[in-house]
C-alpha cells in the first residue's frame, strides 16, 4: 500500500465513534485504512485539502467540462445487485455519461451515524473501488463527517464528478424533433423493484438484483454509432416516465410508447402487480432513455446490444408533434393513455 | 405473467368490443342520447384509464365513475380527526399507503409525518397489530377505510387483537357501505344512469343480492365484474345485452372470486364486531343514512374515537367544488368549474382529484379523451 502514509495501520475499533470525526488521530487512522487503502491512487495520498488534476490531459478529451454532484441515501444500505458505494459511483458518472462526457474524476464526501460498524463502510469503499475501476474513473479527494446517532441513518455518501464533452457531442432534452426514434438500454424498474423488496415489508421473495451500473461506455458506443443522439436521460427518480415527460416539456413535442415495446421482466411486473405501481414510474440505476434520429435507430440499437449494458436495450416509441409536451401510453391492451408526471412517490394502493 | 396476460388479451378485447357495437346498434335509445355506465369502484375506474378502455368504447356508451374509491369520499374532518390522533403523544398511526396524501383542512398525514407525528404505512391491519406487539409502550392506531372488502381483515385483525389481551391496539374505523350510496345516487333527481358495472370485490364478500333492489325498484340492470380490463368489457358488454334485451337484473361476470351467496365467514366476522352507523358523512355526496359502521360496544376499547378525545368537526367541502354531479354523472369531470386549475392532484381541492382511482384524478393524469384528443394549440387529434 504504497500510498499510506507511514504509521497509519489498519483501524483496530469496530464501530465510528464522534472521535472518528473530531479531525485527529482517529479521524486521520479511519481515513487511511478505509478510503485510502480502498481509492490508492497518488492525486489521493497527497492528502492536501485538494485534488489536483492537470488541464492538458482533460483538453485532450473534449472542448468543454462537465460537473454534477449527487447526494446519495438508501435503505438499505446493501441491496441485491449493489449497495449505496456502487450507487454513489455509478450514479455520478451517469449524470456525467448524459452529457456524452467522458467521466474523468469523482470526490467522495460521507456522513456516517456514530455506532456505524467500520467493517460497513470497508465494503462501501471496496464497492465504490470496484465502481470506479469498472467506470475507469478516479476518486481523488473526499470528506468524512461523523453525526450523534439519529441525525443520519447510518450513511450518507456524497459524489461529484467532472469529465470532459468531446467536440460535437451535444446531447439535451429540448433537441428531440418530430419522428425521432425513443431507445431504452433494458428492462425497467429492476433496481426500485429490488429495493421494494429488499426492504421486506411484505416479506416477497425475489431474484430481482438492481440494474445498477455505469452507462459512460455504453453511452461511448452510441455515441460511436451516432455522434448526433439528441437526448440522453439517465430514468433514475421517477422513472423512465419522468425523464420522457421532461424530455416532451423540454423540447415541447409528444411522446408516444407502445407498452408492447417496453422491457420489463417478469419478476418486476409481479411486484408492480402486487402493489399496484408501474414499472414506468420506479427507478433505476443503470437505464438510459436515449433520443435518436430516425435513420440513425437501427445502427444506435445494434451498438447498443452489442454492449454488455445495452443487451436489452429496445426501441420503445417515437417523437411526435402532438400533443405537445404529453407522452402517450399506447397500451398492449389495444387502448391509450396519458403517461404523466408522479405528484409524489408511488404508493402501493388499498384494493 | 401467466393467468393475468390471459384477462388482458388484445384479440380478445377487439371481439368484446365489436359486440358491443353490435349491442349498441340494437339499442333505440343510443340515438336520442349516450348510454351512461356507472362502474361504481375505483378499482374499476383505475383499470378503465390504466388500459384506455374509453377511447375503445364507441361514444355512444358513456362511462360514469362512481363513488368507490374510499380515499376520495373520505371527508376532511375525518382526516384532520386521523391527523390529531397521529399527533398525539407517542402514538403510531398506521395506514394504507394512498390514505396518506389525503388532505385535511390543516395537513394531510405525510404533513403531518415530516412535522413530527409518527405514521408507518402497513400493508395489512394484522401489520399494524404487529406494530402495537412489536412496541408495548406506545399507542398503535390503525386507520380503518374501505368499504365491504377491506372490513373482514379488520374485524379479524380487532378480534385477534382481544384475543391475545393487546391493549394498546385500536381503530380509527371509516369502513364505509355501498349499498346506501348506490340507493342514494340513484334517488337522487337529475341522475340518468342506464346500469352499473358492481364492484368485485365487495361483491366477493357480500354477494350479489344486495344489488336486486337496483332492478326490482330501478329497473336498471347491474353486472358485478372483476378488474382486470376483459373483465370489464365484458361486463360492459353484458349491461348493453341487458339493456338492448329490455332486461334488468344483477349478473355476475366475477363469478371465479366472487360467489352469489357471498363469503358467510367474512360476513360473520364483519357483524360481530361492526354495527351500521346513523349517518356517515361523505366526501362530495354529502351524509348518507346508514353508509358507515363502527366497532361494537363489545369492542368499544379498541374503538380510538371512543378512548382518545377526536375534534369530531365537520369541515364542509370546498364550495366550487362538483365532486358530487361529477360522481353522479351529471357533468364530465372537465366540466368542472376548477378541474385543472384551482383543482389539480398537486393541491387537490375536491374528493375526485385526491387518489388515482377518482375520476377526476384519473381524467388529469390519464387524460380523458379531452386531454388526449384536444391538444391545447387547437390542432388536428392525435391519430
């Protein structure tokens, strides 16, 4: 571990104390053994008040910067398919990979709850390594707080990140245009539906893992296929039916969906059958809404199946002139409907 | 997913509705005006929009969205009682999900949750009980709603709860009836509905005699029906055959739940530990007679109203709202004065705005015909 620096060994307590906070000895010995020891990398271990990163190399990339910042807060903490240190990491570089950026390099900020075992917040960092290196991105400066008990619920992770826009890439909700082609990269819903479940209110037995993942070399190969997609939307909060809503209000067009088309796997529906929610409103981690000129569809798709995060990926639907900044649901049923905003969280209904 | 795909087949659905053209075309009256279909639940309501079953019906059937849905029809006094029993000092009030954005005249229970009062939302009463195991030292009130279907699980749930001695279990009880409200819609003077699709579930629990009075009094013709979207077309299709046959009588489309003699157990439990109320006050229709219950006076210690002080107030509905001739059919829920402006499901004013099986909710974010089909710049229909 040629980056630590000397005498700091491997943290002996178990749990974070308000010690571990106080910005002394203890505070210094966590930050070592756990992030450090999980990030390694030398901008890191300079352990300065700041990270420094040469501006020739992102110049390199792309003519302009892109900078996003995430908070991020799930129960619970470690879920099938990921936990909140995958989050965290994925979830920056996606908003980065929207832009068609190149994510370069992310902070990491973490309030932990006083009481919360260290042994915890090693497998968070190991994830958010692990994210990381699969993102080819690098964790070059953070921060760590600690809270009395009660004042978060066990941890907070905080990420931003910049990367960089190569020329030409210019992706945004106002640029889809009448016959453009609407392209997710696979199923919905599975990471709100593996969450549902995780929480085990209802005791449901599942396999459902969440979709979390980075989407920046998918997004890369898209953008290989067709440098002029229109818009990219990552469907994390509110789904992909939010992210088509504001797509339509941005770019005052309608959007209409064939629910034929869309990817849900079996296991999701059963849930949304359960409880009454739509597969279209629960979250993601890893889905893209992708808008894309209409010659250009079938070329963006074949790239997209082509990558490991786009195997499922499926056109869903199409741009259309009215009614303007509405999306319509055509059902599989032989009917239609309005897909809208949610006015809050979905919630599971009585009978 | 199989044995729910197969009440959602699309060949199925064009055949249903192609008879019910054909009904439609026998039917004298559907020249002189549009028939007018009351599906009297939610359930029922939720289905018809979720699949767009309006926009496959021809226009001369009309769909009328009736009364049951139980968070809509719940009054605004009733919510601020549930908001200050949650308010009180180390009570847990436990409720369904959709019952929580409900407003009252001060907040809504998710208002008053971020304020302080501890509110969990259960899936089942029996998880509310558990609450009130799981947690001796605190009050455990569970908000009862719904109507016929949702009683038998709350009567076993207050009769488990005597049974293991559970002191600090109560109900704040809503349970509501349907048969007083569809009586009362009916007698009410400009109301011009041709049949009803009955709700399922109640019917699964009550059976199907209750509604007999609907032809025998009213001559209009009721077909209970399940709520999956065949199933609805089908019962559609089954009050026109009625109507174009000159019938009128109670059918049941649901006949694998729901039994014409009902479910006797769950009825069983239901008398013994509700009673019908006087009066019950309901959002949009008013007070109907007899269209509430409360717990027993055998029971009367698990009754929240009875042990824990309640304002009791009764708050009138806001006055430009029309929930009560938009849930009679009177006028299209757009025909509202408010519907969509000062009325919307961000900040509902009226009952029908408040929960996604109201019609008038379920016509803003589902889009009713109007939405859909009349785009605001006043341009062709969408295809």
């Amino acid at each position: 571990m040629s980056a630590l620096p000397s005498g700091m060994g491997r943290e002996r307590a178990q749990t974070v104390t308000l010690a571990h906070g106080s910005g002394g000895r203890a505070m210094r010995k966590l930050i070592a053994d756990v992030f450090l020891r999980a990030f390694d990398n030398p901008t890191l271990a300079r352990l300065e008040d700041q990270a420094l990163v040469g501006l020739a190399e992102l110049a390199a990339l792309g003519d302009r910067l892109a900078f996003t910042t995430d908070s991020f807060v799930v129960t619970p903490l470690f879920f099938p398919g990921g936990d909140i240190g995958h989050l965290a990491v994925n979830g920056t570089v996606n908003d980065l990979a929207m832009a068609g950026a190149r994510p370069c390099f992310l902070s990491c900020s973490v309030v932990i709850e006083e009481g919360f075992a260290i042994d915890s917040l090693r497998r968070v960092a190991a994830s958010m390594r692990d994210a990381a290196r699969v993102a080819g991105v690098e964790i070059v400066t953070g921060d760590t707080k600690v809270v009395e008990r009660g004042a978060c619920d066990g941890l907070f992770v905080n990420t931003a990140g910049i990367g960089v826009v190569p020329l030409g890439v210019n992706p945004g909700s106002n640029r889809a245009r009448s016959g453009d082609q609407v392209l997710v990269n696979g199923p919905l819903g599975d990471h709100g539906a593996a969450i549902t479940v995780a929480r085990n209110d209802l005791a449901l037995q599942s396999d459902i893992v969440s979709d979390c993942r980075a989407l920046n070399g998918l997004v890369a190969a898209m953008l290989a296929a067709c440098p002029d997609i229109r818009c990219l939307r990552d469907a994390t909060r509110g789904g992909v039916a939010t992210v088509l809503n504001e797509i339509a209000e941005s770019s005052r067009a309608g959007i209409r969906i064939r629910e034929a088309a869309v990817p849900v796997r079996e296991a999701v529906r059963g849930v949304c059958e359960i409880l009454g929610f739509d597969p279209l409103y629960l979250p993601n981690e890893g889905t893209l809404v992708a808008v894309v000129p209409r010659d250009a569809a079938a070329a963006v798709l074949e790239a997209m199946r082509r990558h490991p995060a786009g195997q499922g990926a499926a056109l869903i639907g199409e741009i259309v002139d009215e009614p303007r900044g509405t999306v319509i649901l055509n059902t599989n049923f032989g009917g239609e409907r309005i897909v809208d905003m949610l006015v809050g969280a979905q919630l599971p209904r009585i009978c | 997913m199989k044995y729910v795909d197969e009440f959602r087949d699309p060949d199925k659905a064009r055949a249903l509705i192609a008879e019910i053209h054909k009904l439609v075309a026998r039917i004298d009256l559907c020249r002189v005006r549009p028939l007018q279909v009351m599906e009297v639940c939610g359930g029922h309501t939720h289905t018809i929009f979720r699949y767009g079953i309006q926009h496959m019906l021809p226009p001369e059937v009309e769909l009328v969205h009736g009364p049951g849905c139980p968070v809509c029809v719940l009054p605004m006094g009733r919510v601020d009682d549930c908001v200050a029993l949650a308010e009180r000092q180390g009570t847990i009030l436990a409720t369904f999900g959709d019952a929580v954005r409900v407003p009252g005249s001060r907040k809504s229970l998710l208002q008053a949750k971020a304020d302080g009062a501890d509110v969990r939302i259960v899936y089942s009463p029996l998880d509310a009980l558990r609450l009130a195991r799981d947690n001796p030292g605190r009050e455990v009130v569970f908000f009862a709603l719904g109507f016929e279907t949702t009683m038998p699980p709350t009567a076993l749930t207050v009769q488990r709860a005597q049974a293991e001695e559970i002191r600090n279990f109560s109900l704040f009880c809503n349970h509501i009836t349907i048969i007083p409200t569809i009586k009362a819609i009916l007698d009410s003077p400009e109301v011009g509905l041709d049949g009803f699709v009955g709700p399922g579930h109640v019917s699964m629990v009550i059976g199907s005699a209750p509604y007999q009075f609907v032809p025998e009094r009213y001559r209009k013709p009721v077909v209970i029906a399940g709520f999956e979207p065949l199933d609805v077309l089908q019962a559609l299709g089954m009050v026109l055959a009625q109507i174009a046959a000159g019938r009128a009588a109670v059918e049941n489309q649901y006949r694998r739940v729901a039994a014409d003699a009902g479910n006797a157990a769950a009825l069983a439990a239901v008398h013994e530990v509700f009673e019908l109320r006087e009066f019950f006050e309901w959002r949009g229709l008013g007070s109907i007679d007899h269209s509430g219950v409360r717990l027993r006076e055998a029971y009367a210690q698990f009754d929240a109203e009875r042990r824990f002080a309640v304002p009791n107030v009764s708050i009138a509905d806001p006055k430009a709202c029309q929930c009560g001739e938009v849930l009679k059919g009177v006028i299209k829920p757009w025909q509202c004065k408010v519907f969509g402006t000062a009325c919307t499901p961000e900040a509902p004013l009226g009952a029908l705005m408040v929960s996604s099986e109201g019609a008038c909710a379920a016509h803003y974010q589902f889009g009713g015909s109007v939405r859909i089909n009349a785009p605001a710049n006043g341009k062709a229909p969408v295809p």
